[in-house]
C-alpha cells in the first residue's frame, strides 16, 4: 500500500512563496510520474504540475514561471515551490502518484491560502 504525505501549506500574503513537500511510503522511483493537483471550493481538480522518472515536468499555464517541481528520490520526496503567489492559487493542494499512466494514488491534501 502506498502512502503520500503532504506537508508545508498554510497562509501566506500575495507576492510570497511556499514550498510543498510529499513523502512517499516507498521509493518514488518505481513511479512513472508524480504531480501536484489543486482543488479549489467550487472548482473542479486540476493538475498543476507534473514530473515524470527521468525528470520531465509540464505546468499549467496558470502557474509557469512561478511554480516548479522537483523531486529527490534519496528522500522519496516530491517538492512544489510556490512564488509570486496570487489569491487565485488559494486551494487544497494533492500530491498523486501514477505507476503506469493514470495518477492512481493520493495524498490527504493540504490547504493553501493566499491572502490579498
């Protein structure tokens, strides 16, 4: 069974900067990509980033340039840094994990605020 904690939401002002964190209960080496969705009240889940195995990352366009990913696979660990955040990323953030092509596993989500 595989386990994905997020870490490191919260509250921040407009123009500041978070870091997520998702720890895996496994090596995150045995999955074909990992991302970052963002749930946001009274919208549907989106995908905010993705990385893949070798490295490979895509964005929405709504946060390149501001947001990257990163993954350590010595940690098991996935990173979403967060700059020049807008009140419209406020959302609960998930991390997910695919072993093949579909994002099968999930994290409990951690909330996001940004204040105007």
């Amino acid at each position: 069974q595989v386990h994905l904690v997020e870490s490191g939401g919260g509250l921040v002002q407009a123009g500041g900067s978070l870091r997520l964190s998702c720890t895996a209960s496994g090596s995150i080496f045995s999955f074909n990509a990992m991302g970052w969705y963002r749930q946001a009240p009274g919208k549907q889940r989106e995908l905010v980033a993705g990385i893949t195995r070798r490295g490979s990352t895509n964005y929405a366009d709504s946060v390149k340039g501001r947001f990257t990913i990163s993954r350590d696979n010595a940690k098991n660990t996935v990173y979403l840094q967060m700059n020049s955040l807008k009140p419209e990323d406020t959302a609960v953030y998930y991390c997910t994990a695919a072993l093949g092509s579909v994002y099968d596993y999930w994290g409990q989500g951690t909330q996001v605020t940004v204040s105007s």
